[in-house]
C-alpha cells in the first residue's frame, strides 16, 4: 500500500506557540443574558481553542523524540507515523514540499536500533517489512534526512508501529482515563478521550472528536477533515455475511458546542487495496438533539472480510478549535442476528461516583480537619445503564472509601440497595437508563474513620470514592471495566468547586467606563492565611496575553470594600513555564504598592474571590468554566453598578468557574516568577508512561545505590529514598513527575515521566 505525506505533519518544534503568535482565530460565543447587567458590560461562554491535557502530553513526547533523533543540526525535525500488520509491509512516499525542489538524497542517520522491521528506500518512497510481532504491540524508530535541489534539508523521525490482527468482536465504550484513545483497538491519537463531554452517555467516557489535533492545538487551514478515530488491524475470518455489522452511538454536541449544519461526522471502511470508502455521513439536522445518544448500525459486506480490514470516523469542521463537537460511543464490530440489535450484555456505570464533599471538590487540609461531619456527603449519587434485553442483575456491589496516602479502607459496605432500606430494587435493574440517590448506610463509622484520616494527615490527604458491582453474564471482557469507577478528592491548601475539566470559557467584556467583575464564594471554617489565587486560564486567541485584569478578594459582603486588590496583571499561562496537566496558573498575593509577597487573614465565614476586567475590548480574560458541576448559586455579576446572583438572573447556564483560593503558612511561588530546578535532562527512564515501576539508568559509580527523589510540578516531594536501577510509583496519583537520581558526589540527572 502507498500512503503520500499528509498535507500536515507534527513538528518536534513547539508549533502550538508559533500558532499562538501567528495564528488568527475567530471565536462564536455565547452569550449569557442577564437581566441587571449593563447594555454593554456583560459575560459570554466560550468555546476553548486549545486541549491543556494532549499539549502536556504532545510536549512530553516531543522531548523524548528530540533525544531520540539525535539532530545534527538545526535543521526542522518533522515526526511521521506508519502502522504496519504484524508480518506485513507498507509504502510510505515523501513529496516535495513544493513545485521548485525535488527530492535529491534520502539519508539514514541511524539514531537508533532497529529491532522489528527492515526497510528499503527506492526513488523517494520508504518500503516497510514488519517481523511478527508475536501478538504484542511493537514500536521502532527511523531517523531520515531529505536534501532537496534547492539545498533544503529536513529530517524525519519515522515511528513504525506494528499491530497484530484483533480479533471479532471489536468491542471500545471508552470508558478509561485517555485523554487518547487506548492503542490497543486505535492507531491514531486526535480525538479526546474524556468523561466530561457526553450528556446521559451510554458508558461512562466518550470519544469526542472537535477541531484541535493531537498536540492540543488547531489544526487551522480552514473548513475541512479534522479529527480522525482509525480501528487497529482486524481480523475478519469469524465474520459471517448478512450478520456482520459495526454499531456504535453518536452525540452531537453534549457539554460541548453543537456542529452546523454544514459539519458532520464520516464514517469510512478501507477496501483491501487500500482505499478509504464514505460509508456513511452524520449531520445535526439528522441527529440534532444535543442531550441524546443516537444508535448507528451499518452493515459490514463479505467484500471487506479480508485480514487487516479498518474502519474509521472523520469529523469535517472549521479546525478552529474545541468546537464542531461529536461524542462517540459504545463501538462495536462483530456478528449479530440482526441490524437494528441494540441490546448488549452488559450493565455499565454512566459518570463517576459524585464529590465526597458536599460543597466542594477539594478544601484546605487544615479547613477540614474538625468540620468532617459538616462538610462531607451524606448521599451518593449513582448512575447505572441496563444494556441487556431484559432485566438483569448488579449484584454484590460495592461502596468504598480509602485514604490513598496510608492506604486505609475508611469503609466498604453495599452500593446498590433493596427495599426497605430504599424505595425500589436497585441490584434488579430493568433494561435502559437507571439514577439513584442513596444515603451513605454506615455514614458514623465513615466519618469517625475520616476524623482519624485528617488527624494523622500531615500535610495532604486523598480520599478515594469507588464504586463497583458483578455481572455474571457479561462475556466481552471490555465490557466488565464499566462495573467500577472511581473519583478522588484532595484536601491540601485549595478550595475548588470544578471537576478539574473547562468545558468552555468564561469571559466578562468590558465596554464601558465602569469596571465589571465575577466573584464565587467561599466560606472558612476557621480563621486562615490566604497566599494566592488559582485560576484556569485556557488559550483560546492569540491577543490573550494582552487582556489586564485585577484579582480581588472581598471579606463577608461584597457590599464592602475589598480586603485586597492586585495591580493590574496580564495573565500567564502555565503552559509558557512547566508541564502542568492541572492547567492552573498561580498567582502568589503581591502588595500593590511595595511589590512583596503579602498574605491576607481571612476571618471565619464567607469570603469572595474573583477579578475586575480591567481591558476594554471586544473578548476578556477568558477563565476555565466546568459545565458538569453546577455551583453557580455561588456565583455573583458585578455590571459596574451592582451586584447581581448568577443563579437567579442566567439560571439557565449552569456550571462551576474554575479559581481556587490558595492558603497555608508558606510562601506560594508564582507560575511567572518560578520554575522548579532545571538540571540536564540526561536520564533514561523507562517505561514512560508508567504503571507500577519506573527503570532508569545512570553512569554513575555508585555501587548502584543511588539517592532517588521523585517531586510532583508543585514541588512537593512524593519519594525519597536509595534505590539501585528502578522504584515503585504504583502509589503515585496520575499526573507528571520529575525523578531526580543523584550520586555520592553530588551529580544530579533527571527526567520526567508519566504515571499512568
């Protein structure tokens, strides 16, 4: 098969900066009507142009791909995928990069060992020959470098993967972290595994496509094929003809911003010669409920029943970014009786167990401890999809709570209740949707357990909330990873009322002589050190780092002056500084006037943090707004005259704006003044992403005993001890981390890594 290069590639430079410099994007907005607000001062939500997680990731790699092509020079190095069936072989062609220059030499700059696959170059097209790869997924490298007539030279990082056949059924209901879909049942990596974005999905987790690429940013160039979801190698020899057929359940714009009627979804079959054929095509005048899954069934033909058939979707938007949305879910490949089967063996969660914290989704450790009784939970909220034909049961089920730093079981006892503990049998479950509200039974013993959790926390605790449940008859093991799912809640020095997930962004438009602003309220327990203010700042234009804003903090009434006011700032966006995949840039409280760090006492009660938009002009500073968690009663508009509750003027736009009052005894660091040391990225680690063990290597002579620390992007040691060549971060909450290995004599390297 010969494949050309597409008319985009990825860059191992950080492309997604140029773009924000150069490229010009123009954003639709929504905007929230609220009655008492000035003709002109107003608020709009707005799509986001940019996917923090993928850039994190997309940067993550990109270093460890620069190491791997080992570049000679400054010459731009282009990073290139090919998928090849274990055993088989492709043709990959380069073109020119434009009329005037010819391909003249490709080179081989042997940056690497290659140990799965051989390779021939005839006149500009590479022949790949994969090995077998004995049922596992294998992935090599090739470095190239192509002069051109003109003197041009480019190299080329090739990663081949090769993929065994996957057998029938070809079952995916994305109900897994992501943000990229699992490379198991997928070769490519643009849309955006999340389960934040699909309304009364099917399984918890969606598959959504938008217009942003797989480094997180645009794709730009226009009106045109975007978001790409391609099936791995599939092996069609179970499949039976007339009964062969691919179901899955589409949503047009869920949480998200919904397509036009010109945009659509495309469903495509490759043919064995290797040509992709429209099978289908999905337009929100067909599908147009925004709130609803519609099922898909399209027949698969004995013509494609060849050994490495593919399917796969492609979403055609403006590229402009997180909008044009379509949610997929619930893929299936395989033989059914007939067309219209939509009826699964399965029982699956559909969102995550809801916050531990009645309020919040995260407080200060030191707000907590004392106030537990007041501030946790006392019900669980549960939501359950019966996919089998008739009624069918969940049971045992299980509820627990377990303290992730000490490892303690705060409590395990039954989730799904009978009569009369509740009003209607929740383990039989009839086919379709089901909701419950259940009281936590044993709520005592929890909240004693949790009062000793806080009391021996030192300086954070991490409750984790899981919810679980048996089905027996369920027989496609992708099927059984939906019977749990989990959520954690962190008590550090925050509040938070997000899921730590921005849907879209808010944005307060200032144009008149009075200053408009947003404030959410908080409430302290107990008198506190207030050192700074998070905020989720997305990037969604160019001109961004342009807008100037103030932060505020106002006391018990926002009727009174406020306790403190910033000099006006420009926003800084965390991912200029360090790989944060929390996304939030922190600003340590500065003294207008001197410029020092300041701290502001906080009495107990209710207190207020928000901004003043202090730039007139047609957009504002654009802050995180999570559309799955509705806190806007706590939420208040100023219009430059008075004060106005979210709640009760826009009841409609409902969601969580995404700032955090940071408190504690020390000293914050802003994102814009600090890093965390940087030292010579020389160590090996491996495998990255990581599961349970990290690898690394050194050259160091220290009899292999070397000091090995591991720190989150905070700064906040999780590790440190002496180890030889690798160390368990099995325990390590998901994120990134840097380990830093250190000799005898003081020499330091270190790495980042990825914990799964």
């Amino acid at each position: 098969m010969t494949h050309n290069v597409p008319s985009f590639v990825f860059s191992l430079k950080k492309t997604y900066l140029l773009v924000l410099s150069c490229l010009l994007v123009f954003t639709a907005v929504s905007t929230i009507e609220l009655s008492g607000q000035s003709e002109e001062n107003r608020i709009q939500l707005t799509p986001l142009s940019f996917n923090e997680k993928k850039i994190k990731l997309a940067e993550h790699e990109e270093s460890a791909m620069q190491q791997l092509s080992l570049s000679r020079s400054d010459l731009p190095t282009e990073v290139i995928r090919i998928d090849v069936l274990s055993g088989g072989n492709e043709e990959y062609c380069f073109e020119s990069p434009s009329p005037l220059e010819e391909i003249e030499v490709i080179s081989n700059l042997e940056c690497t060992d290659i140990s799965h696959f051989s390779f021939n170059i005839t006149d500009n097209c590479l022949e790949i020959n994969a090995g077998n790869s004995g049922g596992q997924i294998l992935t090599d490298t090739l470095c190239l470098q192509i002069e051109y007539s003109s003197g041009n030279m480019i190299e080329y990082l090739i990663v081949v993967t090769i993929r065994p056949l996957r057998n029938l059924p070809f079952v995916d209901d994305f109900s897994y972290a992501g943000p990229r879909p699992d490379e198991n049942y997928w070769t490519d990596r643009y849309v955006f595994v999340n389960n934040s974005l699909g309304i009364k999905s099917r399984s918890v987790g969606v598959a959504t496509f938008d217009g942003i690429n797989a480094n997180g940013a645009p794709y730009g160039g226009g009106f045109g094929d975007a978001d790409h979801l391609t099936s791995t190698f599939l092996n069609m020899s179970s499949a039976i003809e007339d009964r062969c057929f691919l179901t899955f359940f589409i949503q047009a714009g869920g949480y998200g911003y919904q397509p036009s009627a010109s945009e659509s979804l495309r469903l495509e079959f490759k043919t064995e010669e290797g040509d992709w054929v429209e099978k289908a095509q999905f337009s929100v005048d067909e599908y147009p409920a925004r709130d609803s899954f519609y099922f898909v069934s399209i027949q698969v033909t004995s013509d494609y029943f060849y050994q490495g058939f593919q399917f796969r979707f492609v979403n055609m938007n403006d590229r402009i970014g997180f909008r044009s949305i379509w949610n997929l879910d619930y893929v299936k490949l395989g033989n059914e009786f007939q067309a219209n089967l939509i009826f699964e063996n399965d029982i699956a969660f559909t969102y995550k167990p809801s916050s531990f914290l009645s309020r919040y989704t995260a407080m200060p450790l030191n707000q907590f401890q004392g106030n537990e009784e007041l501030e946790m939970a006392v019900d669980i909220e549960i939501g359950l999809f019966n996919h089998f034909e008739q009624r069918r049961q969940a049971d045992p089920s299980n509820l627990r709570f377990t303290d992730l730093e000490t490892g303690q079981l705060l409590l395990s006892e039954t989730l799904l209740e009978v009569p009369p503990v509740v009003q209607e049998n929740q383990r039989d479950l009839d086919p379709g949707r089901h909701s419950f509200m259940n009281p936590i039974q044993n709520l005592a013993g929890l909240i004693n357990n949790v009062v000793t959790a806080a009391e021996n926390a030192e300086d954070e605790l991490i409750i984790r909330t899981e919810y679980s449940f048996q089905q027996n008859e369920e027989q496609i093991p992708e099927l059984q990873r939906n019977n749990q799912v989990v959520r954690d809640a962190h008590f550090r020095h925050y509040y938070a009322y997000d899921d730590n997930s921005a849907e879209r962004g808010i944005e307060i438009i200032r144009a008149q002589s009075s200053i408009p602003a947003l404030a959410v309220q908080f409430h302290a327990n107990t008198a506190d050190t207030l050192r700074g203010i998070g905020l989720h700042l997305p990037r969604i234009l160019s001109g961004d780092a342009n807008k100037q804003y103030r932060l505020v903090v106002w006391g018990a009434s926002l009727d009174d002056p406020p306790l403190y006011e910033s000099e006006t700032i420009n926003p800084v966006f965390v991912d200029t500084y360090f790989d944060s995949i929390q996304g939030f840039t922190t600003h340590a409280l500065k003294s207008p006037i001197t410029g020092q760090d300041t701290a502001i006492f906080i009495p107990s009660g209710d207190f207020y943090v928000g901004w003043k938009q202090i730039s007139r002009a047609a957009t504002g500073l654009y802050v995180g707004f999570d559309t799955n968690t509705d806190k806007s009663e706590y939420v208040y508009w100023f219009n430059g005259a008075a004060w106005f509750p979210m709640q009760d003027v826009s009841p409609q736009n409902r969601g969580a704006i995404m700032i955090r009052p940071v408190f504690g005894r020390e000293t914050l660091i802003s994102t814009d003044v600090s890093e965390l040391p940087q030292y010579a990225q020389e160590l090996q680690v491996y495998p990255n992403p990581v599961g349970d063990r990290l690898f690394f290597e050194t050259d160091f002579d220290s009899g292999g005993n070397e000091q090995v620390e591991i720190f989150n992007l905070d700064g906040r040691m999780f590790y440190s001890n002496r180890a030889e060549n690798s160390v368990d971060v099995s325990e390590l909450p998901a994120g990134i981390y840097v380990i830093v290995v250190s000799s005898e004599n003081g020499v330091r390297k270190t790495a980042r890594f990825i914990k799964q």
